[in-house]
C-alpha cells in the first residue's frame, strides 16, 4: 500500500472531494426544480384557497346557520364548477345569478343565456349581465369591499409562509379580460409565477391573479435544512480526508524522523564506544600501566566518554518511562536557583571547551518551586547543553529568573543561529531536528530527544515551557512554574 498511500493519496483525496461536490451540486440541483414546481403547486392552491374562502363570505350574509348552504359553496365540486365558468371566454353569453328564500329553503339561480342568430358585433370578449335586484353601484360597492377582503386574505396566506415574499395582486377587468392598475402584461410575463385567473365573489366584475416576481428566494429557503446538511456534509468529509491526510503525512515524517534517529543514536552511541576502544587498546599497546601520567589522561577520556554514553541511554529510558507512566516524580520544596548553579557547575568543561560565555543573573530572594530536582535538573543541562551544541563557539548565555504572578520564569537566551518560525510548533516534537539547509542533514548529531523530555517534565510539574526566536538573532526558551512562597 506504500505506493498507493504517498503517491496517490492526495489525487485520490482531491477527486473523492471534488465526485462528492459535485454529487451534492446535481442532488440539490435536482431537488431545487423539483421544489420550485412544488412552490409554484402550493401558491396556486394558496390563491385558490383564498378565492374560494372570499367568494363564500360574499354569499354568506343571511346564510350563516345553514350548514349545507356552507358545505356546498367550500367543497371542491362547486370550486370546480365556478373556476370553470370564471375561465369561460366565449361570446355573447349572459349570466345570472340570484338567491332567495322560500319557506325552510334558500334557492340560488345560475343561468346562462345563448343568444341565438346574428347580432350587433359590439365586442370580442365576454358580455356578463347581472341582477341582483339592487341598483349597480351598490353590486359595485360590494365587489369592492370584496376584492378588499381578498387582498386581506392574500396577505395572511403569504404571511403564514414564513418568509419574506414579495407578491403582487393582478387584477383583470372581467368582461375584457385587461388588467386594471399599475402591473402591466409585461410585469406578468417576466414574472416567475402567476396563478390562474380566479372570481373572489359572484359578481363577475373582475377576477384575482397572484403575480410573484421570484420564487428562488422561498425555494432556497423551503431547502435551507438540505443547504445546510449538505454544506455539513462537504465540511465533514474535506475534514475526515484532510485528518487522513494529515495523519498519513505525519506518519511519513515520523517514519523518516525514526530512521533518522535510529542513524544519529547509533553514531551517538558508537563515538564513545568507539572512544573508549581506542583509548583501551593504547593502554594494552603502549603498556601504560608504567606512565601513570599519560594512563591517567586516557582513564579521564574513557570515563567522560562513558558518563556521555549513560547520559543518552539515561535520556531514551525517561522518555519511555514518562510515556509509559512509569516514571514518577520526586517532588520537594527546593530552590531552583540552588539547583541551576550546581547545573553551571557540572558544566563548566563543555563551557570552556566551546569557548562560552554563561550570564547569570539571579534573584535576591529564593525560588521555591515543589517539584523533582533530578528531573528539573536535566530539563536545565538539556537547554544549556543545545545552546552550546548549536550555538557554535563564543556563544553568549544569559540565565534569568523572575517572578510574575504567582510563577517562576526561567529564561535561557542564547545569541545563536536562532530558529525559524515554521519550525518552532515542531521543535518539541519527539525525534524532530531542525533541518541545515533544504535537506534534513543536520551539522550536529543529536537524538530529537531532550526539548520533547524537556516538555514533558515541565508539562508534569503543572508549568509550560515556550519558545522566542528568529534568524540570526538568537533563541529564548522560557520556561514557566507555579512559585512556592519561601515565607511558608
């Protein structure tokens, strides 16, 4: 799968995430039309309904306790029936309707009227008569207070939408069948939907039509839960293949990071081994057991290197042990400036041998802190030992400690190379070294091991540790731990 997985992963991620786009793109855009006839269905009910309901209550006077009077007139065969005739457009008919009363009854008359022969040419479009036993401007009045009622019902419909929709009332002047008020044809043409023409009473005068500029906006918003499912959707698979990618990429670079310190640890082990053979040998071939002096000086070679050799091997077990868990603190109420001191003291040859300079400047006063000595102190010979390691000959330490609400701040600052900043998230991490150059070939042997037991020492005695760097002007690790008062 090797191949597969660093040479393929990343196209094969990108089409995944790009088919899935692209799914969800032809679903939604299939569900958008299909919404968008539904949308148009649910208007034209909505203005039918209110067509209906506003053409009962017109009729409704004089008959509210007759329960079939309101069965008939709401059911769907008479909606039927009066948009049937409503859309009729034939010449010289005549209409008539009319109620009344006779004895337990109410009688309600709809007649149509044929004319027979040739007469006068007067109009192309339907010629409605009406008498309803009251004089026209009366009809007329109630046909307004009628079509009043309907724009009242329109608006209540459009509000229990739920959504800002913007609507307008089409009204067409019935015998010619031409639209009265400002909308023009051309508004209705363009428009997204326009209902069917509806009558909102029984008077014929002019008919209703509901005119929507755009729908898109209450389509879109009908759909929002599959919008917002969707967009989650995309999110939650770019995140899924983005953490596969990145644990893919991680993996590969701890994979190279532990060949890299498998290589460095065998040269690391194999220089003092390798030393101490040397120096051995010369003692057996030379027959040094008769110059003390110069058998002395080999002896003092063998045990420096030796002492280096169980300084790493004790490095890798404390890693191991503090991953593990096994490894516990020893804490105690000490002061860490005691502790640095003894650090500077057990230093001074590697100080000297890399021409360095170390500034102390301590506090007056004692800095208690409750932790592990022995711990802590190797977190401070790790810090001092990668300044002089890295920071080349005549590097210039400065060691400080300071007091700041409630914490220790121990700062070492060297004026070194420095680190760059996309390497500064990463210089803790176990086996990273930063790389000389382009290529992760290091000038100086080391394991990747100290700055991340570094981390987690200070980690476990509840304190951080952080890092201020850059280019060319020097590296500042300032480590941070809750502060006993020395008056207790």
């Amino acid at each position: 799968m090797k191949w597969l997985s660093n040479r393929y992963a990343y196209p094969l991620v990108i089409f995944a995430i790009l088919l899935s786009t692209a799914l969800q793109v032809a679903w939604l855009h299939q569900l958008f039309l299909a919404q968008r006839e539904q949308v148009k269905i649910d208007l034209e009910k909505m203005a039918a309904d209110a067509a209906k309901v506003c053409s009962f209550m017109s009729l409704v006077p004089g008959h509210e306790g007759n329960a079939n009077f309101k069965q008939f007139f709401l059911s769907p065969e008479w909606t039927q029936f009066k948009q049937a005739y409503t859309n009729m457009r034939f010449n010289q008919i005549g209409s008539r309707f009319n109620d009344q009363y006779r004895g337990d009854s109410t009688i309600v008359d709809i007649s149509l009227r044929f004319h027979n022969g040739k007469l006068r040419k007067k109009s192309h479009n339907r010629v409605s008569r009406f008498d309803f036993g009251e004089p026209l401007y009366v009809t007329q009045a109630k046909d307004r207070r009628d079509m009043r009622r309907m724009d009242s019902l329109m608006k209540v419909a459009i509000a229990k939408i739920g959504f800002r929709l913007t609507a307008y009332n089409a009204i067409r002047d019935y015998d010619h069948d031409k639209i009265t008020g400002q909308l023009t044809e051309e508004v209705l043409r363009n428009a997204a939907f326009v209902s069917q023409q509806y009558a909102y009473n029984l008077k014929f005068f002019h008919t209703f039509q509901l005119v929507v500029p755009s729908i898109d906006g209450l389509v879109l918003y009908r759909m929002r839960y599959y919008l917002i499912s969707s967009v989650m959707m995309l999110l939650l698979t770019g995140a899924v293949f983005m953490f596969i990618l990145r644990l893919m990429h991680n993996q590969r670079l701890y994979a190279q990071a532990r060949l890299a310190f498998t290589s460095n640890m065998t040269h690391e082990l194999k220089t003092p081994v390798a030393t101490v053979a040397i120096a051995l040998e010369s003692i057996i071939e030379n027959k040094l057991e008769n110059d003390p002096v110069t058998l002395r000086k080999y002896l003092d070679i063998s045990r420096s290197e030796l002492k280096r050799l169980n300084l790493m091997i004790d490095k890798v077990l404390n890693i191991e042990q503090l991953d593990n868990g096994q490894e516990r603190l020893r804490t105690e109420l000490f002061d860490v400036q005691l502790c640095l001191k003894e650090v500077f003291a057990s230093m001074q040859l590697q100080l000297q041998n890399a021409s360095a300079s170390l500034n102390w400047h301590p506090l007056e006063e004692p800095c208690f802190v409750s932790g592990d000595p022995v711990h802590l102190a190797n977190v401070f010979y790790n810090l001092i030992e990668n300044a002089i390691k890295y920071g080349g000959k005549g590097i210039v330490l400065d060691i400080s400690c300071h007091m700041m609400n409630g914490e220790l701040l121990i700062s070492f600052k060297d004026n070194g190379p420095g680190i760059l900043v996309i390497y500064q998230n990463q210089i803790f991490d176990r086996y990273f070294r930063v790389p000389a150059g382009t290529a992760d070939i290091h000038n100086v042997k080391g394991t990747g091991l100290g700055l991340n037991y570094v981390k987690q020492v200070v980690e476990k005695h509840g304190g951080r540790i952080t890092l201020h760097s850059e280019p060319g002007s020097g590296s500042n690790f300032i480590i941070y731990l809750p502060a006993i008062s020395y008056e207790l």
